[in-house]
C-alpha cells in the first residue's frame, strides 16, 4: 500500500467521521481534515477532479469554522452588572419566566 493510498483512506474516514458529528464545530474540523487529505492524495495521483474540489472546499470549510466559533449566541453579547443580575433573577422569582 503506498503513501497516496494511506491518504485517501484516511481522507474517506474523515468524512465518514465528519457526517456523524452532531456539534458544527468538530464537524468543520473533520471536514477541513480531510480536505487536506484529499488534497495530498489527488495531488499525489495527478487527480485534478479530487485535488480542485478539496482546494475550493478547504478555505469554504475554514470560514464556516471560523463563524461557528466566532459567533457563536452570547459570544459578544455585553455582560450584566450584579444590578442587573439582581433584577432579573427578582424578575424571574416573581413571574416565574425567565427575561
């Protein structure tokens, strides 16, 4: 078995593993591993199809990593002071909802 061979078999099983992910997060990051693998291994066997695909992949997958990190809900949100704290979970005591 040679080297290209390893590859794309390693390439194959990260997508197999990538479609199993529930959390977007490790998600993107099985699928920007394979892209580098499918990169190794269409560029080692001179498969333009493989190698062009998983180039145009490759940054598509690194950008939806970098919102699925960045932006997460709340991630910028502005923090409460302890007053605020205070009202709200008085807030939440007396209605029984949440704010």
């Amino acid at each position: 078995m040679r080297l290209s061979d390893l590859a794309g078999y390693f390439a194959a099983g990260l997508v197999v593993i990538a479609f199993c992910m529930k959390d977007m997060i490790s998600l993107r990051l099985a699928a920007l591993g394979s892209n580098i693998a499918f990169l190794a291994y269409g560029i080692a066997l001179g498969l333009a199809p493989v190698w062009l695909l998983h180039a145009i992949l490759l940054p598509v997958n690194g950008w939806r990593l970098w919102q699925a990190v960045w932006q997460q809900p709340g991630r910028n949100a502005p923090r409460e002071n302890p007053r605020q704290q205070r009202t709200r979970q008085q807030t939440t005591r007396q209605t029984g909802r949440q704010t």
